[in-house]
C-alpha cells in the first residue's frame, strides 16, 4: 500500500526530471499565434460515425501539438446538418473572424483589420488523389472565403513508420528496427496500396522504399482503384521470391471506397493490415502542413 509521503518500502519511485538548462534544454511547445488563421480539415469520401471520431482525434492531436490553435472540420460529402460541408465551415470561419474583429473595435480595442487567410485547409489525405483535391479546391472557392489549400500529407518517413505500426499489429511485420524476435506470420513482401492514379502510386513508392528499409524486404506500390494492379503486383513479388505477402493501405482511412480493400486482399491472396487511421503522426502532419503554410514554428528554439 502506499503511505501519504509515497509508495511503499520497495515500490519504484518515478522522481521529475529536473529541467535541463544551457543549449542541449529540450525546446518547449508554443501556442497558437493570436489572430492565426484556423485550420480547417477536409475530409474525403461519404462521413460516419468512425470517419468523423477519428477527424476529431487527428485534430485532438494536432491541438495537443500546438495549444490555443483554432480548428474546424470540413466534409467534402457533407450534409450541413450532422456533417458540415467544407464550403459552409470555410464560409463561418471567415464570417467568424469578421465578427471578432467587430467586437474588438466596439469595445474600444485598437485591432489591425484582417488581412490574410482566414483558413488553411489541409487535405486529411496521405498522398496525391487529383480528383479529390479538384472537389476540395472547388469547394474552398465556392466558399468565397479567403483560405489557404495546402498539399496532401505525405511523402513522409512518419507515414513509413504508421504503416510499420499497422503491419506489426496484424502480426504481419517486427515490431522493431532490429529484428531481435522474430513474427511466424511476418510478410516477406509488402504491396503498398493507395488510390488516386498513377500520381498516387508514385508517391506511394517513395515512402515504400523508406518501409522497405525498416522491414528489410520488398515493398511494391499498387492501386486498388485500377482493375488488376494489385493481383499484377502480388505476381510480381512472388515471382522475386516472396511468398508470404501482405497488403498495407497507404490511405488514411475515410478516403478508400467500400470493399476496394477487401476486393484486392481477395484478389492478392494475402491478409492486410488496417488503415492508417489517427495514428498519432497523421495529426502531426497536419499540422505540419498548417504551420508550413503560415512559416511559424510549433517549438522554441533552445536556449544558448
């Protein structure tokens, strides 16, 4: 049991660090500048119960990341009901920021006016989808709202990782870099698949070389919205020699059409792991892209 001063004889006791000092100090977080521009997430394919739950977990994320940050979600198929379309969100962000700067002259405060984006919407995708991001380009502007579109997610090597994570956790992969264990059922060849065309293939295959360098085996991209790709690139890995295959979506999640990935396991012959989903760095490249576009930092330089 434990007594009011601690734990128990013979109990670890967890002490605080002491805070470090000089030039090695690590940099703390920042908030939000004031008056920055709000992010606004846009979220692809029909909305849901799990598609907005975990837009709210991405954004929960992103928050954690850089407090007092002011955030939206915007629905490319939206209702404007239960599922706010991104036209309507971007259309009140502005009117919001409008209202605040009112208020503010009213109550005899000396504010600048606004001038810049009232909004940077960031993608919630992991690589390009050119049809996806007309509609949310057509979207932003039929809003009429002065906002920023930023570029999808990824290349990135934290998506490499995220899928590292969903690989080990449908026992598909090690779970570590230094293959200490080995995982009976681990894959010898990995189809990465994706969405979006041959752009997004492309893409794809950037952060599959980066996963193929974590997992030391063969990493292939392939779509699973072009008849026959998936099986042509599963032939191809075992005809290299892999024989135990995995299939590992690079999608987020509320992007991917229903049963394409069920079809292409089937047509693969080989089990897959989960979506990238909100994994904890797809919050952190939203926000990467927010702070990216506005060139402001999320931490402090350390001190010298």
């Amino acid at each position: 049991m434990s007594s009011p001063t601690g734990p128990a004889s013979g109990l670890p006791v967890r002490m605080p660090r002491p805070r470090q000092s000089g030039r090695h100090r690590r940099p703390e977080p920042v908030a939000a500048p004031e008056g920055a521009p709000a992010l606004v997430l846009a979220v692809p394919g029909a909305p849901a119960p799990a598609t907005r739950s975990l837009a709210e977990e991405v954004i929960s994320i992103a928050r954690s990341e850089l407090p007092g940050l002011d955030v939206a979600i915007g629905y490319l198929e939206g209702d404007d009901a239960e599922y706010p379309t991104l036209g309507s969100v971007l259309a009140h962000t502005a009117a919001r920021r409008t209202e605040r700067y009112e208020i503010a002259r009213a109550a005899g405060r000396e504010v600048a006016a606004p001038e810049g984006p009232a909004a940077v919407v960031v993608p919630l995708l992991a690589g390009p989808d050119n049809a996806l991001m007309r509609r949310i380009r057509q979207a932003v502007m039929d809003s009429r709202a002065a906002a920023e579109l930023t570029d999808v997610l990824g290349p990135h090597p934290l998506l490499a990782e995220a899928m590292h994570v969903r690989l080990s956790e449908a026992g598909l992969a090690r779970a570590d870099r230094a293959r200490l264990f080995t995982v009976a059922t681990a894959a010898d060849g990995i189809i990465l698949a994706t969405v979006g065309g041959d752009e997004a293939v492309q893409a794809a295959g950037i952060t599959g070389m980066l996963l193929a360098a974590r997992l030391a085996v063969p990493v292939m991209a392939a779509a699973l919205d072009q008849e026959g790709a998936v099986g042509a690139i599963a032939e191809q890995l075992r005809g290299s020699g892999s024989m135990q295959l995995a299939l590992a979506p690079y999608l987020i999640g509320p992007e991917l059409p229903e049963g394409l990935l069920d079809a292409a396991v089937k047509e693969a012959g080989c089990a897959a792991s989960e979506a990238l989903g909100a994994y904890p760095a797809i919050g952190k490249l939203v926000l990467s892209q927010y702070t990216s576009a506005l060139g402001i930092s999320t931490q402090q330089s350390a001190t010298h």
